[in-house]
C-alpha cells in the first residue's frame, strides 16, 4: 500500500484566449510539482462547463474546483490556492 496522499482533484474552467487562464494553468503546473493534483480542464464554452460554472457560482473563467469544491474564478491566486493544498495536506 503507498504511502503517498490521494491526489486532489483539480478542475481548471477555461476559455479560449483568455490571460488569467494561462496565468492559471502555470499556477496549478508549478504547484503540482509540489503537491499530489490531479488536474482536468474543460472549456467554460461547453455544456458540462457551463452546468459546472452555474452550479458552482463561478462568475467567469478561470474557474477552479477543488475535490468538486468551488474555489475560486478570475484571477486565480497563488497564496490563496497555496494554503489551501498546505492545509489540506495536513
């Protein structure tokens, strides 16, 4: 049996051409180097985005979901999504 803590689920709500969401995408790529993510994107244009994005309240792209969990849209926060994998982790 592996010691290694299960992955958290990571989904990236994106659009095309959009900075933030690019911004995003390097954000979860350097954190998964340091914490177990498992990460999926789906465009915000297709129907399973939107029911997720209306569901969750997220208002705009970048959306993030955490384990299913709303986390945050817009601008996606270093720090913030930082303390919130440290915490989990612990």
């Amino acid at each position: 049996m592996s010691s290694d803590p299960d992955p958290i689920e990571v989904l990236l709500l994106s659009e095309e051409d959009c900075a933030f969401c690019t911004e995003a995408r390097a954000v979860l790529e350097r954190l998964g180097d340091e914490y177990p993510l498992a990460i999926a994107e789906e465009p915000l244009a297709s129907e399973r985005g939107r029911a997720l994005a209306l569901e969750a309240g997220l208002l705009f792209a970048p959306g993030v979901l955490l384990d299913g969990v709303p986390f945050s849209y817009g601008r996606l926060s270093e720090r913030k999504l930082r303390r919130e994998l440290r915490r989990r982790r612990a």
